[in-house]
C-alpha cells in the first residue's frame, strides 16, 4: 500500500461515498480521517473498511428503512485540523461520527461532538483519555493503551530487564501515551531505564537519536509513535551494523512499516490489535475485499465494525437520535466482524482479546509466540 496513492484515492472515495453537496441521503454519517499528510495510509484503511460497511448496510435496505450516506472530511491526524473537521460535521447535521483514526485528533475532536449531542465511535483510537472524559456519547472498538503499554512493558522487563533499554516517544497523543505506560510498567516491574526521550515526528533523518542510542549502548529501545519514524530509527541503526532490537506498538500493523524500514525491519516486535482477517464473522469480507485487490489489514476491519455496531444499536434503539443510540450501546451486544462486542459505562469495548504480540518476517508480519517472547 503506497500512501501517496491515498490522495487520489480521496476523490475515488468522496465518488463511491457522497459529499456534502450531494448530501441528499435521510441518514448523514461523518467519515474524518487523514485523507492527505504522512498518516493518509491509515486514512486509506479507515475509509475503505467504512466504504464497505456503508454499501453493504444500504445493499441490505439501510438503517429504519432510509440509505445512508457518509460525509468525508480530513482531519489530517492533526488536533487544530480535527477540531475544524468535526465542526463542519456537526454543521453537516451528521448524526454519527465514525472517527477519529488517531488518538491526537479524536480527543479534541470529541469535545466538539459532546457539546453537539452527537455520537462518536472510534475504530482506533487507543489512548485513555478518550473514554475517561466522561461523555455519554464517546465509544471505541479497539482496545486502550494501558493495556497494551503494560504488555510492553512485562516484556521489557522479562525479556530484556538486565540490558540497556531505552524508551522513545514522538511526543504526540498515542505515542506518549503508551510510552509513559509502558516506562511505568517497567519501573513497576524493578527496571530502570537509561533513556526515556522525545523526538520531533515528520523528520526524514533520526541519525541524532541512533547515534545517542548506540553510545549509550542501548540494546533494546520501546518506540511510542507512528509508522514512518520507527521504520527510519531501525532503518537507519541498521545502516550502522548497529543491532538494535526495536520493540513498537498497534502502527506497526501495516506494510508501510516494510516500506520504510525494509529488511531492517525483520525481528522488531509489536504489540498490536488484534488481527480480524482470522475471525470467522470476518470471512466473507476479506474474500470480497481481496478480490478487488485491496488487503484489509490494519484497522480496515475495525472501521467496517464501527459501522456495523452503530446500525445494529440503531435498530435496537428505533431512533437514529444520538442519546438513544448510545444508550442501546451501553446495554446490548452486537455481531461484528471482531466478533460479538459490548460496551462498558466508559464506551469501552469487550468481548474479545484487544492486543496480541506480533514479529515481522520478511515482508510480512505473523503472530508471535508469547512462550518465546523472552528466550
């Protein structure tokens, strides 16, 4: 998956969804994500899977009987650019939010749609914050940080407690986030690190960092942040002959991640959400979207699933009006192609395991042995 292609892929997208002029659908959905910028191959996978969902719901009748149609706005992963987006989603008179994609433009962005009555759910945005603000009308279907910062955390300590660790972060949201939780676990766990330190995300150089890193003899460093900037510290610690074991979080769950770092990147670890291309609810929708020639990794499945449990509370609720809908949320399960899912007071989801461990191969990435995580 080339991000670059996301661009042009706004436009095919903005076709097959409707836009705002067009908006002449009964039932309005907001569809924000980075549709441009370095992160526009995680708008790329959020769009396609919401894409499906929507023609499959309106291919089935719709929700209440009336077609739905989803209103696309860049929000660039960005907080400012979030906020502007949800705002011309509430003018758009959107019912339902399904985003933000990145955890830096969901929570301010769910500010404006508390204030607005209108409901959220994010298909991938992990850090706390944005279920413990609460408002009624946030959910999630992925997991939360703490959790996979904890894993992280575990096997730092248990694998890599009597070496030098490091723990880097892009300063943003998520990677902080989950950076603070895992340096927590690990300090909890009777482990110091030697370096807990910021970069500047969107650089095309990390030579400083790698230089830092191998001087202070690190062998192995946790890495809070997005796709692009670990694929380079590895990238580039390798150009070295510097063996550097990196160990990273869910952005590492995509093909991009090879792109940048290439062969670098056989052997760094990462926690991530579960993969749903394995469930069985999810079959026949991998099969549809490979055989247009699209993989649905990532977060694809959990955009398609963000969908899919709206329009079953939706039903429940007979009502498209947000605090009912949210309410039949909070008090029924649903069938998704992440399996049956509920959601707890906070929004949160359950009913599945949220985070798994992961290794990439050549090229491909595959589930991990936890058994041999710390050998």
């Amino acid at each position: 998956m080339e991000h670059l292609r996301a661009p042009f892929l706004f436009f095919a997208l903005a076709g097959a969804f409707g836009t705002a002029s067009l908006a002449d659908a009964e039932i309005l959905i907001g569809v924000p994500a980075p549709m441009t910028g370095g992160m526009s191959w995680i708008g790329e996978q959020g769009e396609r899977g919401t894409a499906l969902a929507v023609a499959d719901l309106n291919a089935a009748g719709g929700v209440l009987g009336e077609q739905v149609r989803a209103v696309i706005v860049d929000d660039f992963c960005e907080a400012d650019q979030a906020v502007a987006a949800a705002r011309k989603l509430v003018a758009e008179g959107v019912v339902f939010v399904a985003g933000h994609l990145c955890s830096g433009a969901s929570i301010p962005a769910s500010e404006v749609y508390a204030e607005a009555g209108i409901l959220m759910i994010s298909p991938s945005s992990t850090n706390p914050t944005l279920t413990e603000q609460g408002f009624t009308n946030v959910f999630r279907v992925c997991g939360r940080d703490s959790l996979q910062g904890i894993m992280a955390g575990d096997y730092l300590a248990e694998r890599w407690g009597d070496q030098d660790i490091a723990i880097v972060h892009d300063g943003q949201a998520y990677g902080k986030g989950i950076a603070e939780v895992a340096l927590r676990r690990l300090n909890d766990r009777g482990v110091t690190e030697i370096l807990f330190q910021a970069i500047k995300p969107g650089q095309a150089d990390y030579a400083e960092l790698v230089e830092t890193l191998q001087a202070e003899g690190i062998d192995a460093v946790y890495f809070g942040g997005y796709t692009s900037e670990a694929g380079l510290i590895v990238r580039q610690a390798r150009s070295r002959g510097y063996d550097l074991q990196m160990i990273g979080s869910d952005a590492l769950i995509t093909e991009y991640f090879w792109h940048v770092a290439g062969p670098a990147a056989v052997g760094v670890m990462f926690v991530s959400m579960a993969d749903p291309r394995v469930n069985r609810e999810a079959g026949a929708i991998v099969e549809r979207m490979r055989a247009e020639g699209y993989e649905p990794e990532g977060l694809t499945l959990y955009a398609y699933a963000t969908v899919q449990v709206w329009a079953q509370a939706v039903e429940k609720a007979g009502t498209v009006e947000p605090k009912s809908v949210a309410a039949a949320l909070r008090t029924h399960e649903f069938d998704t192609v992440l399996g049956t899912i509920g959601f707890d007071g906070k929004g949160d989801v359950y009913g599945y395991e949220p985070f798994v461990w992961y290794v990439w191969q050549e090229g491909d990435y595959a589930p991990a042995d936890p058994a041999k995580l710390t050998e």
